[in-house]
C-alpha cells in the first residue's frame, strides 16, 4: 500500500503534466487551469499567475507562458517550467 507521501508525488506528478497539456489539445486551456489551481493552492503560484491560466481556460490554443511573461508576473513559475 502506498504511503501519503508517495500519494501527493504522485498527485503532484499528475498535476504537473496536465498543467504542461499541449496547446490545441480540446479542453487543453481548462485543464492546465485546473492544474494550475493545484498548484495555486498549494502555493507554488501566485494569484497573478493563475488569473492568466483563468483568462486562457477557454482558449485551448493560448499559451499562457508569454502573457505570464509580458505581465511580469510568476518568474519563479516561469523558472520552474524552464521557459
């Protein structure tokens, strides 16, 4: 039987590539919303961040990560996913 620590890895792992979901994908823009949300509540994302991931929920095609960047908000998320 897993562990509760091994349980939140692997929920965090889980969040983490639904978060890193292609664009273009149907319903891409809510899932990495939701993820984002994860990691919002978890509070490794800031507000400012996870309004952008908001604003993006329904745009399947958005990329939040350059509207993140020319907000200047989330440099620490933007480290984090290495863009």
């Amino acid at each position: 039987m897993a562990s509760e620590a091994e349980d939140l890895e692997a929920e965090a792992a889980e969040q983490w590539q639904l978060v890193n979901t292609p664009l273009g994908e149907m319903w891409s823009g809510r899932t990495r919303y939701a993820a984002a949300m994860y990691f919002f509540k978890r509070g490794e994302m800031n507000a400012e961040t996870l309004e952008v991931y908001r604003i993006c929920a329904r745009l399947d095609h958005e990329d939040p990560l350059p509207i993140i960047r020319d907000r200047s908000v989330g440099k620490e998320w933007l480290k984090r996913l290495g863009a």
